[in-house]
C-alpha cells in the first residue's frame, strides 16, 4: 500500500512486502478511495490570560479511506493541536473557534465532530477513530494488567462480546504486534519503552479503526526500535486498511511513509503535496529548510543544517507570510501580504515565490556555505 520515497533508493523501512507505489499510483489510488475525515476552515484558539493564541488557522484538509496523511512542522507549529482538534480529544484552553470536522462514516452521510456531545462522539471513539500518543507510558495505566485495559476497551467497543473472548481478541492483537499474548498478565511498566508503544498500537487497532491518529508514536524509542515499530505500523495498515494521520517534526520519516504530506507553520498548512514532490521540488522555502534538516536516515551522514532562526510568537505573528522574517527568498510583498494556499507543482504552496522558485530561485539556502560551495 505504501512506499517508500527516498530517491536513493535505499529502503530504510523494511517494507519489502508492501507493494511499491509510484506517486501516479499513490494519486490515482486517493482518487478512487472515498472520504473520510474533512477539516473546512478550522481555527483552534488557546485562550489563555496572556490573550488568545491561535494555534490554528484556516485548516482545509481533506483524507481519503486507507490514506496515510504525514503533518510536519517544527515545534510550537501547531501540529498536536490540530490533531487533537482533528480527533477531538481537544481538552480547554484550547477550543474550535471556527470551521468544521466531518467524518464520513462508511455507512454514509457525514457528521461534523465538532457539533456533538462527548457522549455522541463516544459512538465514533474507538469505532471509527483511535488514537496513539507519543507516550505509551502516559497512556496504559501502569498499574493496571495489560489484559484488564485491552479487555476493557474491546467490550466497551462491543458489548455482546464475553470477557474470555475478549481475552482471546486481546492476545490476538497483541501477536499482530509482536509479542507473545502471555505477556497480557503484564503490567505495562514491565515491559520495554518498544513493547509498551507496540502495546498501545495494538490497543488503538482493538476495534478495527477506520483511522488512528498518531502524535510522534516513536520519538520515546530508540532509532532500531523505531523502525521496527514504523515497518510494524506499515505493514498492519496495508494488511486492515485503515488511515493514519501521522504528527512529527522529523519531515523525512514522513517521506518514506505518507502519501501525502501537509507542512506546517505558524499554526497554518504552509505547503502540501506527494512525499516525491516535496522532497524534489518543495515549493515553500520552509519546506526545503525542513528537508534539510532532517536528512533521510538512509543517506550518508552529514551535518545537521537547522533553519535559522526561531518559529514565530503566536501572539505576536509577522505581517504577511509568518515565515518571511526567516526565508532567504522574501521580497517585500511577503513582509506586507500572507499568501494563500495555491496550486503549485502538483501540490498546494502558501509561498508568493511558489512556482518561480524552480526557474529563477535559488532552492536552498543561499547563505548556506554548504549549499552554495
Ligand atoms: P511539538 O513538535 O513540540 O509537539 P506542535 O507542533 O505539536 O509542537 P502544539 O503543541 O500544537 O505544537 O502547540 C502549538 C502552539 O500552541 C504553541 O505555540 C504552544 O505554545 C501553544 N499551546 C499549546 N498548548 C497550549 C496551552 N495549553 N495553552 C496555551 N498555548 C498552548
Ligand atoms: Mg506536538
């Protein structure tokens, strides 16, 4: 279902029984597949004694059954918050201040999550969306047996189901991930910072999801961990299908797992497109920064190149594009004018230099000595 997008050509996921897709593949297979989840015009507002922070702004988004949807962007960019508005796990301060959510379910019509009651979206927790943080260790209870939380989440999802044959489920789920179904009478903090984030993967997939979204699920783990529970993730997604909205500052992981990628900046989507495309021919320059800083795990070793600078005071944004006071490429439009989401390149860029910038702009950084030597 997946491939990977390094143009190396060096697979640094395991994911050689997945079939490789070409970004044509990818494109056509988002065309046929349905709706899912909507995001239209969503704002998310922290309101806060200091003055209200807004976080996110103006989110269109849109993801298709079985799409895995990357969201890069660096820290404070607003990238939790929007997947927790997404989820609606959303917790005061922060709240919706405008815009929508649909769920499209599969048994048709659409719901806007953000207009239902914490018990009418219990109808759709688990059952159509699920959820894995960054934390396992936040999210088991460590005191608690791992069979006592699986089988609690698995017969409050289905209600007919006995306690032995959710124990049974339980033990299933938890092989689909790797490991043995006698460790169900662990408690969570028995077991390894890998084995917990896999525990809760498998807890997430408990009632068969139509989508999981996951915050960061393996910046907890080390990198060998990591990709174990990358391909892990990979492989359960292309066997049952579901869609991941995938959160994390580390731009090329996303390159070599989503179908589609959304940057963030500044609390808004700044560019989004195929991983094949951002990662030739990003048409935002913050993107292109992104990129390089975060070179794929697959290419030789070289010297991290941050972007210079700091992300942008919420409560004190730059006139115009948020990103001018940092971009090598602004001109005075970009100090007075924030650009709006525009075709370019296959994707959609918020950049007024998109489009130009493969002709007569330079793609990296100018004052980066390594670029230019
Ligand atoms: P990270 O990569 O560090 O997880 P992120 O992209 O997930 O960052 P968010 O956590 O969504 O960023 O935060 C976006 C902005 O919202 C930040 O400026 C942050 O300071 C602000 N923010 C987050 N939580 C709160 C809160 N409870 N009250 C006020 N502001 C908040
Ligand atoms: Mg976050």
């Amino acid at each position: 279902m997946t491939t990977t997008h390094t143009p190396s050509g060096t697979d640094f996921l395991d994911v050689s029984e997945i079939a490789v897709e070409t970004t044509a593949d990818i494109a056509a297979r988002l065309e046929r597949s349905p709706l899912l989840l909507e995001a239209r015009g969503l704002d998310v507002t922290y309101v806060t004694e200091d003055g209200e922070v807004p976080a996110c702004r103006d989110i269109d988004l849109q993801l298709r059954r079985g799409e895995i949807l990357g969201i890069a962007g660096e820290s404070a960019s607003g990238k939790s918050t929007l997947l927790n508005a997404l989820s609606r796990l959303q917790r005061p301060p922060a709240v919706t201040s405008a815009g929508q959510v649909m769920l499209h379910p599969v048994d048709g019509g659409e719901v806007d999550l953000t207009a239902l009651s914490e018990e009418q979206l219990r109808r759709y927790r688990w059952d159509s969306l699920s959820i894995v943080m960054q934390s396992a260790m936040a999210s088991l209870n460590p005191v608690m047996r791992l069979d006592t939380q699986f089988i609690d989440v698995i017969m409050e999802h289905d209600r007919d189901m006995s306690k032995a044959a959710a124990r049974t489920r339980a033990g299933e789920l938890l092989e689909m991930v790797g490991i043995p179904a006698a460790r169900l009478r662990s408690y969570s903090y028995q077991l390894s910072g890998g084995m917990q984030q896999r525990a809760l993967i498998a807890l997430s997939l408990a009632s068969n999801p139509d989508l999981v979204f996951m915050d960061e699920p393996t910046t907890a783990v080390d990198v060998v961990m990591q990709r174990q529970i990358l391909t892990q993730i990979l492989q359960l997604q292309a066997t049952l299908g579901f869609a991941i909205v995938f959160v994390t500052h580390d731009l090329s992981l996303l390159l070599e797992i989503s179908d589609r990628i959304a940057i963030m900046y500044g609390g808004r989507i700044v560019e989004i497109g195929m991983p094949e495309q951002l990662y030739a021919n990003g048409q935002h320059p913050y993107t292109r920064g992104l990129r390089a800083s975060f070179p794929p795990l697959s290419e030789p070793v070289r010297r991290l190149r941050g972007i210079p600078g700091t992300p942008p005071d919420l409560l004190n944004l730059p006139t115009g594009c948020a990103y001018h006071p940092r971009c090598p490429l602004a001109i005075d439009l970009c100090r007075t004018e924030r650009p709006e989401l525009r075709p370019a390149a296959g994707g959609l860029a918020a950049c007024h230099r998109a489009g130009e910038t493969e002709e007569s702009a330079p793609r990296t950084d100018p004052t980066d000595p390594e670029e230019t030597a």
